[in-house]
C-alpha cells in the first residue's frame, strides 16, 4: 500500500474489462518447511518481473499472509496476457519445480482463481486511503454528485 492518504471518497473508471487474478499458498504441515519455504520464495522474483516489465499485462497488486494461507490480488489486462505469463519461462521453471519438489505431498496447497469483469460490471470506492487495489491498478478518481452511489457507479458511461 502506498503511504501518502488521499482525504476524500474516490472510486475508479469502470469503462475496460479487467482480469482479476488470486494466486496464493496454504501451508498444510508447519514443521515441513523444505517443502513449503520453495513454495513461498519462488513468487518474488516473478512479480520483480511483472512490475518491471508492463507490457506483460500485469497491472498491479495487493499481498495478504496470514497464519497459514496467503493470498496474492493480481490485476491484469486481460486473459490472454495472463495465459501467456503462465506459458512464459520465469512460471513454467517455478511450476515445474513445484512438481519436483511437492508434487501431491500434502504438506503445501497451492491455488488460484480467475475472473474475468467487464467493463461497466464493477465499482470501486476509497475514502481516506492511499492508493489501493483498483485504484492503485487504474486511474482514481474523485466520487462526485453524478457518481455518488453503487448503482451510479455501475452505470457511468466510460
């Protein structure tokens, strides 16, 4: 998250299709750290290389670790940059070290989600927050009159 608040309400343009991706881990065996801690670790040199290289598709996103289950928002342009991410080099050594190492042990879960929203189908709102999630993906912009409530949000026109 950024640090510097912006004071007021805001949401974002709804007016492009986005992809809204959750990538994550659950560690099911604590003390099997050999085989989980790969897991964990091989995630930060693919997001170095998404937010160094825009043209992948990758727009942004938000991080959450919790005790055992840790969850990764990634927001994308589109399926198609997505898939051909998930066929590019830095993913499939990942994976496949993944299946050498864990395979179906059941000491480490992996998961993902995939949504695909179109444009006019989401609304956003912020108040009193630095830029986060949609927001810090796309443009914010101030909530006005015109805008003030969900269901006008969800009907502006791009």
């Amino acid at each position: 998250m950024g640090k510097e608040i912006f004071p007021g309400r805001f949401t974002t343009e709804n007016d492009q299709d986005i992809v809204v991706f959750l990538i994550g881990m659950r560690i099911n065996k604590r003390l099997a750290i050999r085989k989980w801690l790969p897991v964990f670790t091989a995630m930060p040199k693919m997001i170095r290389e998404l937010y160094q290289n825009k043209d992948l598709g990758f727009i942004s996103m938000e991080s959450y670790f919790g005790l055992r289950t840790s969850v990764m928002i990634q927001y994308w342009r589109s399926t198609d940059e997505l898939m051909a991410y998930a066929r590019g080099q830095n993913h499939l050594k990942a994976w496949k070290e993944f299946n050498q190492k864990v395979g179906n042990n059941d000491a480490v879960g992996v998961y993902h989600e995939t949504y695909v929203i179109r444009k006019g189908e989401y609304e956003s709102v912020y108040r009193n927050m630095p830029l986060y999630g949609l927001a810090k993906a796309m443009e914010q912009i101030p909530i006005t009159s015109k805008i003030n409530s969900a269901t006008e949000r969800l009907s502006q026109e791009g």
